[in-house]
C-alpha cells in the first residue's frame, strides 16, 4: 500500500479550481478507484460519473493528465504517481459540475441524421441475404460507447466550436456504420459536405487515438466518408457529364 496525490478540478459551470487530494492506492487500482476512496472520505460532494466500471458504458469519461481517457481503463501503474495525478471534466462540453460536462449536444446532432432504411427482404422467409465482408465492414462501428472522448478531443469542435455546422467524429463513425450498410438504401454524401461538415475535418488522428475500443475513426470511417463526398461532388469527369446533361435538357 503506498499513496499517491490526486489534482481533480472543483467547481460549478466552469467557475471552479484545482484541489489536491492524498489517498493510499494500491496494485491493481484504476483511477475511479481512488476518485471512489477520495469521494467515500474525503469530499463526499465530488460529482463525477460512472456506471460499468467495465469501459462499456462511456460515463466516466474525463482527462487524466490533459488526455482524455476513461477513468475506469486507467491503471495507476500508467502514470507516474510521483507527480500528482490531474482529473478534469472534458473541455469541450459545457461544465456542470466537478467532473460532471453536459453532453446532451451529442443526441441532438444524432438525431439529424437520416436513419437506417433497409431494402426489400429478398428471401421468402422476409429476411435478407449479405455478404459477409460487408457485415464485417460496419461490425467495428457498431463497438462505439458513446464516451465522446473522441468529440472532446477533435479541435474543430473544442478549439473553434463548430457546434452548429460539424457533427465531429463520433456521428462521422455512425453515418459511415449506416452509409456502409449492405442493406441501407439512403444517400447521406450531401448532408455530409453541407449540414454535418465533413469538410472541417482535417484528418489529425487524435480523435482515433484517444478511442478506447480502437475504432480505426480516420482510416476506416472519415476517409472512405471523404471519397465518397469528392466523388460526387469534385469529380470533374461526373462535372462535365452534369454540365452535358443539363444544356441537353
């Protein structure tokens, strides 16, 4: 048993500071773990969330040391417990309270995408048939929690707050999972370049880097996104042929 030093941010709405915390720690511990003992003993107040403890529900997203991370995947042994152990609330959303953002942003935006619309069942038994490659093309989408560590750490939206016309990498991973649908009949490709800003994206990395389920978000969900965009919008060849058909008509 040894203990270490925790600098967990404090405060409401953004109006707040840091405190430190000494707790004793031990092998094995996460950092939920000892927020959990600085909570049960010392601050009875500290508002943070959390609900699996398992890294599948996406609540207690924070950053540790100015990374945005699940406190319940961060194993003490990772960090260098000389230095205190910084925990704040994810900068991109607005503050709450103590570790506590409010996210609800993130399910409005879902809700402006088109939803899955399947084709006609082409079996008897009113069922379809697929390929299995492209099953498990849109399978890795499917792994998201939902943490937003990935929204948090997209500079579009957390240093130029592009709230309003760019829906950030998280709904960039949903729209592919539905684009990519072997059986989705929708095409999304122009609310992609205009209402939900796949422009803004620059294609940094950071938000796959910080993915806990290693979701490749870049390579596999915003480029293939990307193309399909250019395609059918800078396509000069696909230009020329609109430009012919529309003198003929």
């Amino acid at each position: 048993m040894s203990t270490a030093t925790f600098r967990i941010y404090r405060g409401a709405q953004g109006g707040g500071e840091m405190k430190d915390y000494t707790t004793e720690v031990s092998e094995g511990m996460v950092v939920l773990d000892a927020l959990h003992g600085i909570q049960a003993d010392q601050a009875n107040d500290l508002a943070m969330r959390w609900n699996c403890k398992a890294g599948k529900c996406g609540s207690c997203s924070a950053e540790i040391n100015g990374k945005p991370r699940l406190m319940c995947m961060t194993r003490l042994n990772e960090l260098d417990l000389d230095k205190p152990v910084t925990v704040e609330p994810m900068r991109t959303f607005p503050h709450v309270r103590d570790l506590v953002t409010d996210v609800s942003w993130n399910y409005r935006v879902k809700k402006k995408i088109k939803p899955f619309t399947p084709r006609t069942p082409d079996a008897p038994d009113g069922t379809w048939r697929m390929q299995q490659a492209d099953v498990d093309r849109v399978q890795e989408f499917r792994k998201c929690i939902e943490c937003f560590l990935c929204q948090d750490v997209c500079h579009v939206l957390r240093d130029h707050h592009k709230e309003e016309s760019f829906i950030g990498p998280r709904f960039l991973v949903y729209a592919a999972a539905l684009e990519m649908h072997p059986l989705d009949t929708l095409d999304r490709t122009e609310e992609l370049k205009e209402a939900h800003g796949i422009g803004y994206c620059n294609i940094t990395k950071c938000c796959t880097k910080v993915c806990p389920e290693g979701i490749h978000i870049t390579d596999n969900a915003i480029i293939p996104l990307k193309e399909r965009v250019a395609d059918q919008f800078y396509d000069p060849v696909k230009a020329l042929v609109r430009l012919v058909r529309g003198k003929k008509a």
